[in-house]
C-alpha cells in the first residue's frame, strides 16, 4: 500500500538555485505566497545594465529581466548563507548601495541586486525580514531528530499548528527490542517520542515524507515511513496492536497527508510593514564593503557570472590577483613589492599604505 509514487509532490522552490529557468518553473507552486514584488531591480552581478523585477515569496528570492522572461534567477531561502548590504557599481546607478546574497547549492554563488528606485529600502527590509521569518519556522519542512519538542508530557506547539490525534503504545522499530512511545498527528507534520526518554524523539514534516506504506517487517505488519535524500534519506518503521488499530492510523495518516499536499503550510508566517526604515536607519550598524562588479567580456555561461570568490572555513575570501568571479573587490589586489621595505607585500586597501600601518604600530 502506497500514498505515492516517487517524490511527486517534492518541494524544490526553497532547496535549490536555478538559473534561466522556464518560465513555468517561477509560478508559485502549493503553499508558495507571493510577500512582495519590487519593479526595477538591477542583477548587477550577472546582468549588469539589465533592469527586472524581483519577486519574494515564502520560499525563495525571483529575479525575471524585463527584456526578456528566459533570464531569470531562483534562489532558494534554504540556500542562503548570508543577505549584506554594500557598495556595487551599477551601469545604471553608478556607485550605489546593493544587497549581496550569499548562497551555496553544490557551489557557493553570490548574487548582487541594486533597486533602481532612489531612496527606496523595500528591497533590503523585505528580504532581511523573511530570511529572519524562515528561519526561525525550521520545524515546518527541516527533520529533526533528539529535539526539544516535548514538555511536561506534551508536544510544544507551532505558531498556526494544530494536534488532530494522539496515538499511545506505538513501537519505534529502530532497535532489536523497539521503543514503545507515543504518535502525534498535527496539520503540519508527524511526531514520536519514547515513553520512558521524551528526548528520544523525532519531528518528520509532510512535506519531506517521500513514501508512506504499510508492510510486512519481523515484528509483524509494520508502517514506514521514508523521507527524501535531502531530509535524511530516513526509513522508520512503527508498529501498533492490533493490526486493525495499525489500518485505521494507516488510514488517517494517509488522508492528513493528502490534505497537507493539497494546502501545505510552510509555517513563513510575514506581513509587510505599512511603513519601512530610512536607508540611512537600515545602514546604521552595519560594516559596508566595497565591491566594484566588473563585466565579464568574454561569452560564459550564465551560471559562471554568480560563482563566489573561493573562501576557507571562516568565510575569508582568499586574497588572489584579479581572476575569477570576485575580482575587482577592493583590498584583494594580490601581492605586491614595496620599495619603502624591501619586501614583497599583500596589496593595500585603496588609500592605505605600509608607512601608515607601520606607524599605527609603533
């Protein structure tokens, strides 16, 4: 017995970047909301003059050109490392303030988007917003395992989260002996906790549940669950006496997802401000870097515009003379001799120089 066939219903909006997508590929899918649309956005790292509309929604970050609908950018929440403000040169509005997005899926890409429209921080304040608003909703679409989900004997709830049914004496079928524990039902998602360990647990939401079946195991008929290579790639297997108590949770379990997969709640909980900070606000505590995006004159491919400057485990961009995706940054000129000292030194930042760092040391 099977609820579907392989992934049908798998959700990649938010796991993965796509670059020039079909168009098709950019409407929203179930339980994606559109939270904010920004006319005369500027793809300053990849299309550099270009102007587009940037669309955010519940799940990721659209960029579509307005010449032409084919180049176009997804960006998955769940990729993003990092979303800055700093200096970009745009074509459009010369040195100005841009949001760089810092994304990794299986490379790490980095995306520059300039608001065309002077004076305006919608597009700082809404992606910053939402970004804050996925994930802190984790529990929603991510599995977790040994979480802190349950206290005082009761699952602690979700924001708009509610419990349909509560299933004593099921056997978690991980080890020879099993572990008999408890089921919750809820609209979002599937959970189950030892009796004797609350914090032997595991929170599996719909949406990363791959197949659902019942099946013979050698502790009798049993359900398993499995979920999708990127939520674990988990089998679990449960049991319950009688059989026909296992059939009718069968059932309901069955019937709970489907209703999830027809209106699926991505728990990105957002509601636009009717008023939005002053650009001079936003900046207020931030450190700016400068970066000057340089155009790529050779014919490349559209996904080698957005590779980031290769960086070490601490995030530090490698300082190497002008080649690759991140030249033209400022400070990360290569190395350099230097009469003054005799030596061959790392290229100073712009209006800096050796004797003024040899003075602030002495």
């Amino acid at each position: 017995m099977s609820v579907h066939e392989e992934g049908p219903n798998y959700i990649w909006q938010d796991r993965e970047i796509r670059f020039d997508a079909k168009v098709g590929l950019l409407n929203p899918r179930k339980g994606e909301v559109q939270i904010d649309s920004i006319n005369s956005v500027e793809d300053t790292k990849g299309n550099n003059g270009e102007r587009g509309s940037l669309l955010v929604t519940n799940l990721r970050i659209i960029w579509v050109s307005h010449a032409n609908s084919n180049v176009n950018l997804s960006i998955g929440l769940s990729t993003v490392l990092t979303a800055n403000i700093r200096k970009a040169k745009s074509k459009l509005r010369g040195q100005t303030q841009a949001l760089c997005v810092l994304a990794r899926f299986n490379s790490k890409f980095e995306f520059i988007f300039t608001s065309l429209v002077k004076n305006s921080p919608r597009l700082f304040t809404t992606i910053q917003a939402v970004m804050r608003a996925y994930e802190t909703s984790k529990l929603y679409r991510d599995v977790k395992l040994r979480g802190s989900i349950i206290s005082n004997g009761e699952l602690i709830m979700l924001p708009q989260e509610q419990v349909y049914s509560r299933v004593d004496g099921v056997w978690n079928l991980s080890s020879d002996q099993g572990n008999l524990g408890v089921f919750y039902f809820t609209n979002v998602r599937i959970v189950w906790h030892a009796d004797l360990a609350s914090n032997f647990n595991i929170t599996l939401p719909y949406m990363q549940v791959k197949t659902l079946r019942l099946r013979d195991s050698k502790f009798g008929k049993a359900l398993v669950l499995e979920t999708y290579s990127r939520g674990g790639g988990y089998i679990l297997g449960f049991r319950m006496d009688p059989l026909t108590r296992l059939e009718e949770v069968f059932r309901e379990l069955t019937k709970l997802y489907a209703l999830f997969s027809t209106n699926p709640n991505f728990g990105v909980d957002f509601v636009l401000e009717a008023e939005t900070p002053s650009l001079q606000q936003l900046m207020q505590p931030r450190i700016e870097e400068d970066a000057e995006i340089i155009e790529d004159q050779q014919d490349t491919h559209a996904v080698a515009a957005y590779y980031a400057e290769a960086a070490d485990d601490d995030g530090q961009a490698e300082r190497e003379g002008g080649t690759g995706a991140g030249a033209g940054v400022e400070g990360a000129g290569g190395v350099g001799f230097d009469p003054r000292l005799g030596l061959a030194v790392e290229a100073m930042a712009e209006g800096i120089t050796t004797m003024q760092l040899w003075s602030v040391m002495v």
